[in-house]
C-alpha cells in the first residue's frame, strides 16, 4: 500500500506535466488552427543578410504559400536564406501526427510571459531533431523559435507582428544563425596575388532578416508558381 | 650647293674588336653612277648602312646633299632610296601592298596608278596582287628597285642590285641606271660585284680594302694610267717574246706564254707599236685582246695595298 | 608621319596569319568553358558554396551570364598575355629576323615614330583582345545563361552583386585589364628591340610573367618590398572592380602602377631602337 503522503507527493510531480501537457498541445492546436485560416497567401518580402563572409544587398522579393506545403520565393537575384526554420515549422505544424508537444517552462521576454513549448517529430528519421517555441499564449501567437536539425544545426526565428497578427503571419522575422563553420574555400575564384590578409575575430553568428509588406491572403494562387 | 651628293670623310665603325671600317672617304658628285668596289669584307655594306643611318659610325662625317644625318635624316632619306644586300619584304603582303606601305611612310604616292606603273617598269606587271612570298630572287631584287624607286628620289644607293638576275635582267638594270642617269639626272651609288657592269655604266669609282679607301677618281682616268692585259695570238709565240725583250724588256716580266697566245700587262699607247714590230719581223699576228682591264686593276690594287 | 607609320602597322598585323590565332584561341576557349558551365555548371559553383550551404540556401540564378563572364575572366586571364605577346612580341625582331627591317629604317620616319608605331598598334591589336573577349564571355554568356545578380568569391568572402550593378563593374574591369594586358604588350615589344628573332621575346615575356606571378603568390618576407611594384601584382586589379566597397584608391595605385611600367619599357625600347645598329 502506498503512503497517502507519497501519492500527493506523486501528484505534486506529475500533475504539472500531465498539465502542461494538455496545455501544450492545446497551445500547439490553437497556433495550427490560426495558421490553418491561410489557405494561401503571398507577400512582398526584403531580404537582409548580415552573414560574416558574405556581402549581399538587400533583395526583394515574393513569398507564395499554399496549404499544405507549397512554398516558393521568387526573388530578383540572389537570395540567402536559412536553409531550415523557414517552411519546415509550418509543415511541422500541419498535422498533429507528425509532432507531440511538450511544454517546459515560462520565459519573460521583453516584459511578456512566453510559454517555451518543445515540438519532437515523430519521424525520427527525419532531418527535424527538435523545435523549441516561445509562444504568447494570451494572444496564440509564435515570438521565438528555435529549429534543431541534424544536417544544418541550430537556428533561431524572433517574430514580430503587425496587422496580420489575428492569422499568425508576422511583418518581421529575424533568423540567428550558427556561423563558425563558414569558410572561404580557396581555388576557382579566389584573388592569388592577396596574401598577408589580416585575420579579422570572425562572430560566431549571422542574422537574415525578413520583412513581409503586403499581404494577400486567400486569394487564390495557381500551382503553377510552385513549379521551378 | 649639292653638287656633292655624297661626301664621306674619314669614315670608322667597330663591331666588338673588329674594325669593320677604319678610314674610308669619297665623294660623289651630282649625276654621278659611282662605283662602289671592294672585296667580301672590305667594309662596303657597312660604310653604306653608315650613309643611310643603319648604322651610327664611331668617327668620321658623312653628309648627304649638303646635310649631315644627324640633323637632317628624314629630309635626306625622303630624297634617297636604296636596296641594301638582298630586299627583304612583307612575304605575307601582295607586292602591291608592299609597295604602298613603303611609299606611305617616304613620302611618295599611294596611288594605284603610280604603283601598277614602277611595277611595269621593273617587270611586274600583272604580279601585283602576288604575295612577295612566292617571289623568286629575281622578282624580290625587282620589287626592291620598284620600292626605292617609288617615291622619285634624287640619289639612288644600289647594293648588288643585279644579284640572281638572268643575263636578260641583268641588262635590263644596266639599260635602267643608264636611263635615270641621263634622263633623270639621278646619282646613283652602285656597289657590285660584276665589275663588267662598273666598267661599262660607272663614270667615277672608289675601291675600298680592309676597311680603308684604296683608290678614287674616274674609271676612264684610273683604268688608262694604268698598263691593260692584252693577249696576242701569233704564230711564233718563242720568237715574238724574243722581241719583246729586247724592244719592250719592261714588258718582259709580265709575259706568259699559253700555246700560241702570249699574254701581258702593256701601256694602251704601245700596243700598236708591238703589232708593228711583230709583223715587220715576219711574225704573223691573228687577234690581239684587252682582257677584263677593271677585274685586273681591282686585283691588282687590291694586292698592292695588302703590301703596303 | 606617325598616323601613316601607325597605317602601316594595322595593315600588317591584319595580314598577319598569327593575329588571328589569338582571336580563334579566345573563341575555342571560352566556347569550351561556357559549354563546361552548360553542362555542369552548377556543381562548379556549389564547391564555392558548400561551406555555407549547411546552414544557408542560395535562391536565384546562381549560374548567370554574369556570373559565367566572371569565371572565364578568372580563368583566362593567365594565358591572354601569352596571345597577346604571340603578335606583338613579333613587331620588331620579327622584321629584323626577315630583313624587313632594313628597307623600313632607310624610309624618312624617325625611329621613334616607327617604334611608336608599333606601340600604337599593339595596343589596338590588344584592345581587340580584350573586346572581343568581353564580347565572348559576357554578351554571349548572357544569352547562353541569362542575366543575374553576380556571385564573386574574394579572399575576404562572398559578394554579391547586383545585376544592374554589374554592367558598370565590368566595364571598368576590363578597362583595367586591358592596362594590364597593354602593360605585357608593352613589354613583349620593349624585349623585341633587344633581339633578332621572333621566339626570343615572346618565350621572355611569357617567363617574367610566369617568375613575377611566383614571387606575388610567394608568403616570403624577402619578397614583400617588392611585391607591390611588380606589374603582375597588378594584372589582378580588374578584380577590385568587384569588391564592395569599390577600393577606390587600391584600383589607383594599379592603374599607375602599370601605367608607370609602360612609361619605362616604352622608354627603354626607344633608347635601345635609336641606337641599334642594324646589321641583319
């Protein structure tokens, strides 16, 4: 027979999981179901990068999504983005089956208390190791977002938000990224007569930024602008 | 006053230790067809290249038309044109266009009238638009005279002009310097090796050995001062020879005997008086010739000044 | 006299079967690259990628005609100055080797305008080099490969141009490396006047280029002094017309450098020509 005081004790443990649990998924549900209100939509977006090693303008563009996972960004030029974080949350959130959704802890960011949410996929194959999400649960919104994959490691999203604020969609998304790999590789075009280059503290990440202006929401996209 | 067309005075030029010229001097005189004479090495080539500025001399003065090469060089060249040794051409380019660049930077006419007529004066009609690649030595040594001719010059500087020309070409050149000389009034400054040619259309020479001036003046004046080879064919050659020493001893030294020919070195003057005598004495004379008097005299003071 | 003497010169040089190898080389060279690029272009750039392709992607037409323009450039500019040279080193002992020579100096032109001459029409000879391989690579790269923003790799990083920002780049890069091939031009024809046969100064060109490259890429303190004022540290300077911040005053120092190169092998080939002696 157990102790009463070792059951409440047993409660006192789990009963906050089991808690945070159901608020989890429910917080997790309520993000996909406003996510869910975007069939489509396409967005002027700009693009700034400050990478070490990489000196690129800011580049415009459009973004172009349509439900479930059709994606595609058409820019003038070249573009940088973050090869994880970016389409892969969205198609995470899509189907409850591939996530489960445990919540951690409370986060104060900027005066507001976040809900820090932690996606594991269920395909444990997959790319996708762990989504970490900093969610305002007041307003059902997504501030921060951590995405750990195997192939490209860890990168962060901060979001902000503007009039698009009622379906999820942000006006700004500010990527980190981990850096300290980057290197220039030397041969086909690099300068031979530069030597003595004076080595420069490289940092150790890079931000992309993107600010989305102008959205048109369900308005009907043709497929053809997801084919290459 | 140009009536020195070319004065060379004293001239020298080393190559290294090698004295290619040590002291040559001449003159040339307006419508003269000068002779420029001298063995393989004596220093012709390089005292003409001195002339025409190919090579800087280390002494002496040269001076064309009255001018000197440092000072007036492109007014001298304009009024001069030359073959030097063999005429070397653009063997990629047709003879025509060979021609026009040469004529665009003398100062002559480009004109496809005037260049189709040099051509047909110096035997190239019709090869106009031949590459010079394919000329034989004869036509290059053609097209050469046609490029120095071009541009109307006063002094023409002639360096074996006649090199690998048939008997025909040969004469052709002779015909043409003798043409521009009278009829043109042109100078010209011949060096050659066929010393029949000098003989025949040079009025004034030079010889020069071993880089030094031998001798100057009037081929006619330096050729009868001096005593001719002259062969005789008679029927007693022992006894003509007899005669000779007795009449003509200093002749003697100079006879050689070849079958019935004798052959010696005689003053022109005396030639008939030996005839005389020969006959008179009952010997029969059947040709008397002067044989190749410029050769001999060029040999003759070449030798001499190796002596000396 | 000069314009006439100059005349002359191009008359030559068109006539010249050899002027032509330069321009059919260019041709063959570059049609063999952009038809590398065609096929398998993309795998060539992703070796400039890789390192940051596990963290970024790269959307856009990375495999442009600008891009393409800039490889061949890159690629090429190493053997240009031999096709240069293969004309111009011929100018003057070219015809002193076949006697031409001899016939030219007795006309009334000075040698100095001949030789003038001869720069002059190197130096157009070159510029057709240079135009034609502008016109190779980057009109013909455009129409094989499209335009685009361009993708250069410098040995402090990536930049990335963009596309209405190029056109500009490349026209001063080339401009620059025209100086630079002008400068091999200059040299090949200051090397002529020592020699009497055509091989002689093309082979020399070709050398100090290729000994002056080795000291450049050298990390050898000894060398450092140097460095600077050798004129193939500068034949890369069309590079700097791809940099941001444009280096204003690195482009220069490059542009004198070798403007000053040409001012002294020009000097001393006419001294050298003015008092040759011309015994061929």
């Amino acid at each position: 027979m157990i102790p009463p005081s070792i059951r409440v004790l047993f409660l006192l443990f789990f009963l906050p999981f089991c808690t945070f649990a159901q608020d989890a998924s429910t917080l997790v549900a309520k993000l996909s179901a406003k996510m869910n209100q975007v069939k489509d939509y396409s967005v002027q977006v700009r693009i700034q990068s400050q990478i070490p090693l990489i000196n690129i303008f800011p580049v415009n563009g459009t973004v172009y999504y349509k439900q479930v996972d059709k994606f595609r960004i058409i820019a003038k030029g070249i573009a940088i983005l973050p090869k994880q974080g970016f389409t892969d949350l969205a198609q995470l959130l899509s189907k409850k089956e591939r996530y489960s959704a445990i919540s951690t802890k409370t986060e104060q960011v900027n005066d507001v208390p976040l809900q820090v949410v932690n996606l594991l996929p269920t395909d444990e194959t997959g790319d996708l190791i762990l989504v970490k999400l900093w969610i305002d649960s007041t307003k059902d919104l997504i501030i921060k977002s951590q995405t750990t994959t195997r192939s490209s490691g860890t990168i962060t999203a901060n979001y902000q938000y503007g009039k698009q604020q009622a379906i999820g969609l942000p006006d700004i998304l500010v990527y980190t990224l981990d850096v300290k790999k980057f290197k220039i590789p030397k041969g086909l075009a690099t300068d031979i007569n530069r030597t003595n280059i004076p080595t420069k503290a490289q940092p150790k990440t890079g931000k992309i930024t993107l600010t989305f202006t102008n959205y048109q929401i369900n308005k009907g996209i043709d497929d053809k602008i997801f084919k290459n | 006053m140009e009536d020195k067309i070319i004065q060379v005075k004293h001239l020298a030029k080393k190559f290294g230790t090698f004295d290619a010229v040590k002291d040559v001097s001449f003159t040339v005189y307006k419508g003269d067809v000068f002779g420029f004479l001298g063995p393989n090495g004596a220093g012709k080539s390089t005292t003409i290249r001195c002339m025409l500025s190919l090579i800087k001399p280390d002494a002496g003065h040269i001076q064309l038309f009255g001018k000197t090469l440092d000072t007036h060089r492109s007014q001298i060249l304009a009024r001069t044109g030359c073959i030097i040794e063999k005429p070397d051409f653009y063997k990629y380019l047709s003879a025509f266009t060979n021609l026009s660049l040469s004529s665009r930077i003398s100062g002559g006419s480009t004109s496809r009238k005037e260049i189709m007529e040099i051509l047909d004066f110096v035997g190239l009609a019709g090869r106009e638009k031949h590459l010079v690649g394919g000329f034989s030595h004869g036509m290059k040594q053609r097209l050469g005279i046609a490029q120095a001719l071009l541009h109307n010059p006063d002094l023409i500087v002639l360096d074996e002009p006649t090199t690998g020309l048939d008997p025909q070409g040969i004469i052709e050149i002779r015909n043409l310097i003798l043409r521009l000389r009278d009829q043109q009034q042109k100078t010209i400054l011949l060096s050659s090796h066929l010393l029949s040619e000098i003989e025949i259309i040079a009025n004034r020479m030079v010889i020069i050995n071993k880089g030094e001036s031998v001798v100057e003046g009037e081929v006619s004046t330096l050729l009868n001062s001096e005593e001719m080879v002259v062969s005789i064919e008679v029927d007693k050659p022992l006894e003509a020879q007899i005669l000779i020493s007795t009449h003509f001893s200093h002749v003697l030294p100079s006879v050689k005997i070849a079958q019935d020919t004798l052959t010696m070195n005689i003053k022109k003057a005396e030639i008939a008086s030996l005839n005389q005598l020969l006959t008179s004495q009952g010997i029969s004379v059947f040709a008397i010739q002067s044989k190749r008097k410029l050769e001999d005299y060029f040999i003759n003071m070449i030798n001499e000044h190796a002596l000396s | 006299m000069l314009l006439a003497s100059t005349y002359n010169e191009f008359i030559k040089i068109t006539a010249k079967p050899r002027s032509y190898l330069g321009l059919g080389a260019i041709t063959i060279l570059v049609g063999v690259i952009l038809f590398a690029l065609k096929v398998d272009g993309l795998s060539m750039i992703s070796f400039v990628t890789t390192s940051f392709e596990q963290t970024l992607t790269f959307q856009g037409n990375l495999l442009n005609g600008n891009l393409v323009a800039f490889i061949i450039l890159q690629m090429l500019i190493i053997h240009i100055p031999l096709l240069v040279a293969l004309v111009t080193g011929d100018l003057v002992s070219g015809e002193a080797a076949s006697g031409a020579i001899r016939i030219l100096l007795t006309k009334p032109i000075s040698r100095t305008q001949v030789l003038l001459s001869k720069f002059i029409a190197g130096g157009v000879y070159t510029l057709c080099m240079i135009i034609w391989l502008g016109l190779m690579s980057v009109l013909i790269g455009r129409v094989l490969f499209g335009q685009g923003d361009l993708m250069v790799l410098n040995s402090d990083g990536l930049v990335i141009l963009k596309e209405n920002d190029i056109s500009w780049r490349y026209l001063g890069g080339f401009a620059v490396a025209y100086l630079a091939l002008l400068t091999v031009s200059t040299l090949s024809i200051c090397l002529s006047c020592f020699t009497e046969n055509s091989i002689g100064p093309i082979v020399t060109t070709m050398a100090i280029i290729i000994l002056f490259t080795i000291i450049g890429t050298l990390d050898v303190r000894f060398f450092d002094q140097i460095r600077p004022y050798l004129f193939t540290t500068h034949m890369a300077a069309w590079r700097s017309y791809f940099e941001v911040p444009l280096p204003t005053a690195q482009i220069t120092k490059s542009i004198f450098i070798l403007l000053g190169h040409q001012v002294v092998l020009i000097s001393i080939a006419i001294i050298k020509f003015n008092t040759k002696d011309i015994t061929s």
